[in-house]
C-alpha cells in the first residue's frame, strides 16, 4: 500500500464527538430494550458504539445480531478474527476500533509484539504464513475491494468454505463500522485510549493519532 493510502483525515483529539452517545438517565423504553443484551464496561456502561449507534433504533435493532454473531458465535478462530479487524482497524485509521479490540486480540493469542507489527503489514518480518495470508486479505479488500486469486487459494488450504465467506464479511463489516465511528467522533472510553492506533506507514515514529474513531 502506498504512503498516501494511508493519509486518512480523521477528527481532532479535543474536537469532541459530531453524534454524543445517550446518557443512560434520558434512555426511554425503547432504547433500554435495545442495549438491554449489551455487554457493559467495568463502569456499568455499555461502550460508546453502541450508546451512539442506538440513536438509529431501527438500524441498531438489525446490526446487533449480526456484529454479536461475527465477533461471538462465528466460524473463524478468536484470533483470526482479531488480526482481521486489527489490520482493518489500522487500513481505516480508526482508533475507536483498534483500542476496542487489542484487548481482545491479547484474549485471544495475539502478544504485545505482534499488536504492535500489525501496523507493518503483511511482509513484515517474524509474521508465520497462516498470519501473511489474513493480513494480506485485510489489505486487499480495504483496497480491491475483493481477494487477488493467490490469497484467496491460500486461505483456502486452512478454512472451509464458511470461513472464507466470513473472512470477506468480516472485513466488510468492520470497515462499516469505522466509516461511522470516524465520521461521528465516536470516542475511546476511560482505559482504552491507552491503545494507540500505529502511525500510517511513513508518518515518523513519533507520531500518533487521536482517540476519535470507530468498535
């Protein structure tokens, strides 16, 4: 990918959110059905996502059961899934995503090490082949929208055919999800900004990005 692929505006730090999540005390019957099954942080609130996403209570209604599929009840192994939606959290510039997700990514495998090469890509050095063949996938729908027929065979040798549907929904859907949590400001709860997004390749190692985002 190229150096100004990656040069993706994303909001200010101290712009404040375009769409504020609902505060829990102005939540009417209705909304407190619909985050009723949603996980809650160590606070008792659920994440910002979802408390912003549910100002759309028709959307919510049908995107919850089929993100809580992909990330809970799906066919790809915890930490296929996560290296997926890390790259893509990375592709999209989304810090949101990418600080909602490293602490899954460690849940499921993934050590501080690789988290922090995923910005490298695909060819960075130390990755195992199974891995190449998932980032390089991420890689290529953010850009093809599609898979070249050389990672597409690859992936075939380790997943079924399920899978390999999965795969291409799950990117698709993770690129869904940031496209509204950039665009609405959707910010990093207290603990997860710690997690910092890598700078796009080329932007200098000190650089950084801001907490605004997408899950």
């Amino acid at each position: 990918m190229t150096h100004e692929h990656h040069q993706r505006p994303h909001p200010a730090a101290d712009a404040g959110p375009r769409l504020a999540p609902l505060a829990e005390d102005g939540w009417d019957p209705a909304t407190r059905e619909l985050l009723a099954p949603v996980p809650r942080d160590a606070d008792g609130r659920p994440a910002n996502v979802f408390t912003t996403l549910v100002r759309h209570p028709g959307l919510f209604r049908h995107f919850l059961p089929f993100g809580s599929h992909l990330l809970r009840d799906g066919r790809l192994a915890d930490r296929t899934r996560e290296l997926l939606i890390l790259r893509t959290a990375y592709n999209t510039r989304a810090p949101y995503e990418w600080g909602r997700h490293v602490p899954l990514a460690r849940a499921a495998g993934v050590t501080d090490e690789e988290i922090r090469r995923v910005g490298a890509g695909p060819d960075a050095q130390g990755w195992p082949p199974s891995d190449v063949h998932l980032l390089r996938a991420a890689d290529e729908l953010h850009r093809d929208a599609r898979l070249s027929a050389a990672t597409w065979s690859a992936l075939a040798a380790d997943h079924d055919e399920a899978q390999l549907i999965e795969i291409t929904m799950l990117v698709g859907q993770y690129h869904m999800v940031a496209f509204f949590l950039n665009s609405a400001g959707t910010e990093l709860e207290p603990g997860y900004e710690a997690e910092v997004l890598p700078a796009p390749a080329g932007a200098g190692a000190d650089a950084t990005e801001g907490v605004h985002g997408d899950v």
